[in-house]
C-alpha cells in the first residue's frame, strides 16, 4: 500500500508541475498562440512626404531604400542589414537635376536598385533609367529608355504618367508600355520586354486585333524572359459600337506580332475592368473581369488559362458568399456585400485569394455635371481558393474610411502595384494593404480604436481623420469569417501608411513609414517582423 501511495503521489506531483510549466511557458511565449506583427526597429524622424511620388525597397543584401520624387531633384535615403542610416553624399553622383520627375516604377536588377522615372522635355514624355548601387546609394548610370513624340492626353487613360512600368515579380525581367504617335489616325501602343540587365528582349507595335478593331488596354503581365501577356477589350475603330469582348495579346520572345485570343467572359455588358496575373506554381494565368449588372451592381467573372497550351476554361462568376451572410448578420437585412474586385495573390502551392472592397462613391451635380464629393472605402472580402480554383475559406475585413475628392473603382489595388499615385496629406493612409506572409495572410490598415464595440452593435465610425486612428492588423486564420483585430503598435494613435509598405517574404519583414508621435510632420521608417 505504501508503494502505491508513493506512485500516486509522484505522478500527481509530476502532473502539476507539467501544468505549472505550461502555464510558464504561455506567460514567457503568449505571441506563439496566434499571428502576430512585431516591430524590429525605426528610423530616425525625418519630414513627412506631403506631395510628389514615393517607394520602398527592400535590397537581396539587406538595405532598405526609400525614394521621394518631389517637384525638384529626389530624396534618397539607403539603411544597412541593422536598420542605420547610410551615408550616401559622399562621391560626386547628384539627382539635384532632375525636375518634376514622375516615379514610374524601383526595383533590384542584379545586385543594384533600378529606378525608372519620366519627365517632359519639350513638351514631350521621356523615360529615363537610374542605376543606383544598392551597398553605397550613389548613381553609377543613367539612361534614356524611351523618347516619345507628343502625346494627345484626351485619348490616354492609363496613370498620370506617359509610360506604365510593369516587373515580373518571379524575375527581374520587366516590360514598358507606352502611347506611338498618338496625334495620328493609325495611333497605337508600343510594347518593349527588357531583360535583368536592361537589354531588349522584344519590342512590338499595334493598334487592334486587325484594321478594323481597336484596343483597349486593361492589364499587363510579364513571364520571366519568355513572353507578354495583355489583357485588354476589342472595341470598333471608329467607334460607333462598344464591344465587351475581351481578348489576349501575346508576345513572344524575340516576336514583333502580337498573337490574339479570344476569351469566354461575357459580352454585351458594361465592362469596368479586368487584370490578369501568373501563377508559376500551375503555369496558368489568372484573368478576372467586373462589369455593371442591370441593378447597377457588380459582377466579378474569373477564368484561367493553361499558358502551355493557350486553352481557357469556361469563365465563372464568383461572388464572397460567406462574407455577404456574415454582412447581413452583422449590419442588417439591407447590408447585403457588395464589394467590387481589387487584387489577385499567388500562394506557393498553386492556390490564390481574391481581394474585394466595398468603394460608396457619392456624386453632386454640379451646373448638370457630376462631381465626385467622396468615396467611402468599406469592408474588405477575401476569397481562399485552392490551385483547382475551390473555395476554401472567406474572410471579411469591417471597415469604414472616408477619402474626400477621390472616386475609386475596381482594381485600383492591383493598379497601384504598377502606378505609383502622388502622395495626398492623410487620405494616404486609409488604403489597406494585403500582405501574403508564409504561415498567414494579413490585412493591415488604420482604424479607429472605438470600431471594435461599435461593431458589435452592427455599426461603424467612419474614420474622416486618420490622425485619430490608429495601426492594426488582421490574421487571416480560422473558420470565424471576421478575425481577430490586434495592434500593430504598443502605443495609441500611431498610424502608419501601410499602401507604401514593401514585404520582404523570405526575411517575414515588412518595411512601411509610421508618423511620429513627436511630431506629427514627421515620419519614420519602420521594420516588422511577420510571424
């Protein structure tokens, strides 16, 4: 009987000690339970960029660039693998002459930053490349890269720029679209595929399928050094008949025709955009097209094409069901989901998720004419899908965010990934930004701190002032269809402009600038570390 006690009482002793140290172990780990955002470390305050263009990039080599395009000369700001400032006045090269330069597009060729940027000389469009040493931050080239005549800015519709930079993002290969002889009856597009270290891959010109059709550009993808692919709609030349039909433009290596594909969207309805995306991981491009139902609603058609064999399969229509109940569960019988399309992200296993955003655009007549007064950017969708195409899981993201001035329409997220917009005072920071990390997805954007009561009683406060917010994320984990709400910062009202950041996926760092509490002129480079 002894014995027996004996045993009783040591396995007993072992049991609490096991549920002590669990219990220690959760209090010294409790960020191992859930995703978390952590900062690694920030910048020294220097002034806030309230006009002109900006980027981040983060270098294979550890460094951090940061450009500023003012209306003169250009802002470069280089940080070390430690996140300290490097000095990079030293040596002769200077940006002092460039003025009014339009940043087109930064990214990393071969060890080096390459930043394209173009400006008017003569009242016409030139596009001019640096080469910028990513160890030291000084100029070691610059090139022109394209010399346009004048272009007719009543027939462009792309960016506020002349020319659309587009980067392959499996490579450094990269392709420049641009306008050709826009004053002229036989006005087209012109199309150059560039290789890591800038020499020409392909170069093509055309204005339509054939003599009678012509164009319209909606979205650009570059393979590697392969080819280019361009999604666009066929429309008559003279145009007297819109056409919905959406077609493919391919461009092979070393070709100077574009080859044509029809594609199985929809035809005969009011078409608001479309963007197509590669996914290496299948060989297959993702092509998603928004058109105006007849009840001035939208409707998201989404197709794929095997690039080995050109064959599409039949177009379906997708809509974020589960984020539409959870709508009307939450804000009431009339708060149906009526979120538009804005971006497509590619996973290493072949699946992908689809972003909405509900975008409330109010209009005034103005002497009979409409004028956008505002848009109020609404709750975020995400669609799980796995790489046959079905439906894993739906998230929705609740939010409300007022950006005075501004009309948004679908795809703006993706466009912003190829056309950098100026930079407006606060309404920068009420863009979310969508962060494909390795274990999570996230959802970052400022909010205000009262919106997670008002939630639940089914209401929001729209955020007017993003000053009076402050910085959170959300873990795109589990089956609840709204996830949980943390902060990315220990300290209140501290927003950061999340729609500038750049995510670094093999370090799980995510580079952005955070306003200052000291100031609130000033800002910060800061770097997150992404569970």
């Amino acid at each position: 009987m002894y014995y027996i006690l004996l045993v009783y009482y040591i396995v007993l002793s072992y049991e609490k000690m096991r549920r002590a140290l669990s219990l220690c172990l959760l209090a010294v780990f409790p960020f191992a339970l859930h995703a978390q955002i952590k900062t690694i470390a920030e910048s020294p305050s220097f002034e806030e960029p309230s006009g002109g263009l900006a980027r981040i990039l983060q270098l294979k080599n550890g460094n951090t660039l940061y450009v500023h395009f003012p209306s003169k000369g250009v802002n470069i700001q280089l940080y070390d693998s430690s996140h300290r400032r490097i000095d990079t006045t030293t040596g002769t090269s200077t940006f002092a002459h460039i003025r009014n330069g339009n940043l087109d597009a930064i990214f990393e060729s071969q060890g080096n930053a390459t930043v394209l940027y173009s400006v008017k000389e003569s009242k016409r469009p030139l596009l001019v490349r640096l080469t910028i040493d990513a160890g030291t931050g000084q100029l070691l080239r610059e090139d022109t890269v394209a010399n346009l005549d004048k272009v007719n800015r009543r027939k462009k519709k792309l960016s506020s720029s002349d020319f659309l930079v587009i980067k392959d993002p499996y490579s450094e290969n990269y392709a420049v679209w641009m306008y050709a002889n826009m004053e002229e009856a036989d006005a087209g597009y012109e199309i150059v595929h560039y290789a890591a270290d800038h020499h020409e891959i392909s170069r093509a010109r055309f204005t339509g399928p054939d003599n009678e059709t012509r164009f319209q550009y909606w979205d650009m993808v570059v393979i590697g050094d392969k080819k280019l692919c361009i999604l666009g709609m066929a429309q008559n030349a003279a145009n007297e008949v819109a056409s919905s039909e959406m077609k493919l433009a391919t461009l092979e290596k070393g070709h100077i025709f574009f080859r044509f594909s029809s594609l199985s969207f929809p035809t005969g309805v009011s078409v608001q955009g479309g963007f197509v995306k590669y996914n290496p991981y299948t060989d297959q491009l993702i092509l998603l097209e928004a058109h105006l139902k007849e009840d001035k609603k939208m409707a998201t058609w989404l197709t794929t094409v095997q690039l080995s064999t050109m064959e599409a399969v039949a177009a379906k229509e997708i809509f974020p069901d589960k984020a539409n109940q959870k709508s009307l569960e939450v804000f009431g019988p009339k708060a149906s989901y009526e979120g538009v399309p804005q971006n497509v992200f590619i996973k290493k296993d072949g699946g992908y998720s689809i972003v909405f955003e509900e975008l409330d655009n109010f209009v005034r007549l103005v002497n009979s004419v409409p004028v956008v007064i505002s848009t109020i950017l609404s709750n975020v969708a995400v669609i799980d899908m796995d790489a046959e195409g079905k439906e894993i899981n739906t998230w929705m993201v609740p939010k409300r965010q007022l950006n005075p001035g501004l009309i948004m329409k679908a795809f703006y997220q993706k466009n912003r990934e190829n056309a950098t917009d100026k930079i407006d005072l606060s309404d920068q920071y009420k863009f979310f930004s969508y962060v494909p990390g390795v274990k999570h997805d996230y959802i970052l954007m400022n909010d205000l701190e009262e919106n997670k009561e008002k939630l639940e009683k089914g209401k929001l406060t729209v955020m007017r002032d993003a000053r009076e917010g402050n910085g959170f994320y959300y873990a795109l984990e589990g089956k609840e269809v709204i996830p949980r709400r943390n902060a990315v910062f220990q300290q209140q009202k501290n927003i950061a402009l999340f729609s500038m950041a750049d995510y670094d996926i093999d370090r799980n760092t995510l580079v952005t600038l955070k306003r200052s509490q000291e100031n609130r002129r000033d800002v910060k480079l800061v770097w997150l570390n992404v569970h």
